[in-house]
C-alpha cells in the first residue's frame, strides 16, 4: 500500500497581491504569504506603511514588493492590473467600518463602507480574474470578509450589509471560475485586535459584551489568520472554493 501524501502548503514560484496590506490584517496576510513562499506585492494608499512592511518582509528572507494603489479607484485598478503578470494568489482585504444605529447613518456612510468593502472588492476580484484567464492561471481569490457576513448585530447595518454581499459575490465568482480552475473563498473572522477594531474596543461594556459571545474566551488575533490564507493560498485547499472559513472562537457556533 502507498500512503497519500499531504498537499503541499508551499507557494513557491507564486505572485500574490494583497490589498490594504499596510497595516492590521493586510500586513499579516503578506508575511503569511511570504513566508510560505510567494513573492507578494502588497499594496494600499499609504506608500510609507507597505514600503516599510515589504522591506521587513524582505529583511526576513522574503520576497516582497509595494506599491500605491487606491482600490476604490476603479480605473486605478484596472491600470494596475492590465501593466502586471496575472497572479496567482489575490487577498481582497482592504475595508472599513461606520458602526451606528441606522437613524445615525448618512449617505456618505453607506457610500464608504458599502463602497470599499464590496464595490472595491469586485472591481479588484474582477481585475485579477480577467489577467488570470488571459494567462490561463490556476488561482487563488481570497476575500477578507467577517463573522458579520454570517449573523447581524446591532449598530452595524453598513458592515453587515457589506459583508454578507461579499459572501454572495464569493460564491457567484466561484460558480463562474471554476471551469478555468480559478477559486474563491472567503475568511471570515471575528473581532482581531487591530487599528481599526482598537477604538470600539476600548469600551469596556461593548468588549464585555464580544467575549461573552466568543466562546473560546479571547479577541482574535492577526496571527489567528495567518494559517488560514496560506492554506486557501495552496494546494492544500485544492478543493474548496465558494465556501467561508469562519474563525470566530465559537460566537457563530450557537
């Protein structure tokens, strides 16, 4: 009898983009990917942010590469795209929040979150998907969406809003690249200490409330997710495309 072998996790000889990598999870996304073998490109609008997180990258033995790019701007995107080799791996990461009660919610706020959490997300899923069927790439999309693309909670109808659209968009994309070998999913996590959690975070009623629905006791932390991006990244994960890997420390178990 010959045993089966473990997929490979390695990404070696892959490119990845990874959007709003210059800080939180975006950075952590990148150094996942590096480490594992890709040469990363990360990207965002703050040239200081990825340049310095690219250079630690590459201080580390990696490979990695940064550039602006505002993925909100569609032509951007397309421009970005259309002068680069197809990728093989993209994380749609870059995002934002507005939580307040919908009588507080303004045009301007639906416009910004549903904005850059869905419509950047599809312009830059579609950007990739076009460059990997042109070059007949086997890839990898992986959109950074939420526990809240799979439950409500009060105060944060934008963001839930946005990220329950982008589950549907992660599952239409897969129906529709998977004859070329091209796969979508999504990591949806909970609560992670991040700039952009840090302030909501700091009432103690609101924390007391999140870590009683977080079953495993604790907040989420960027290397919490590490893992999973590399495994949607490689061949390990050969076969799932369409589907959310929820890392939520139980709050979705209920």
């Amino acid at each position: 009898m010959t045993l089966p072998r473990t997929p490979s996790f390695r990404l070696n000889g892959r490119r990845a983009l990874v959007t709003g990598a210059g800080r939180g999870i975006g950075a952590g996304m990148a150094a996942a990917l590096a480490e594992a073998g890709a040469h990363v490109f990360l990207v965002a609008r703050t040239k200081s942010e990825v340049e310095a997180n690219a250079k630690e990258i590459r201080a580390t033995g990696g490979k990695a590469e940064a550039a602006v790019l505002d993925v909100s701007d569609v032509q951007a995107v397309e421009a970005f795209f259309s002068a680069q080799p197809a990728f093989h791996i993209l994380v749609n990461n870059a995002g934002t929040n507005r939580p307040k009660p919908i009588t507080d919610v303004s045009e301007a706020d639906y416009d910004a979150v549903l904005g850059l959490n869905l419509k950047s997300a599809y312009f830059v899923a579609k950007a990739a998907a076009q460059r990997m069927l042109a070059e007949r790439i086997a890839g990898s999309i992986i959109h950074m969406g939420s526990q809240m693309g799979h439950i409500g909670g009060p105060g944060r109808t934008l963001y839930c809003a946005s990220k329950w659209g982008l589950e549907g968009l992660n599952k239409a994309l897969a129906l529709e690249l998977a004859p070329h070998g091209i796969r979508s999913n999504t990591i949806a996590p909970t609560f992670t200490e991040t700039a952009l959690t840090r302030p909501m975070l700091e009432d103690k009623a609101f924390m007391a409330s999140v870590l009683s629905k977080i079953k495993i006791g604790r907040l989420g932390k960027v290397e919490d997710l590490m893992g999973a991006v590399v495994f949607l990244a490689s061949d390990a994960s050969a076969l799932m495309t369409g589907t959310s890997m929820i890392i939520d420390g139980g709050w979705t178990a209920e």
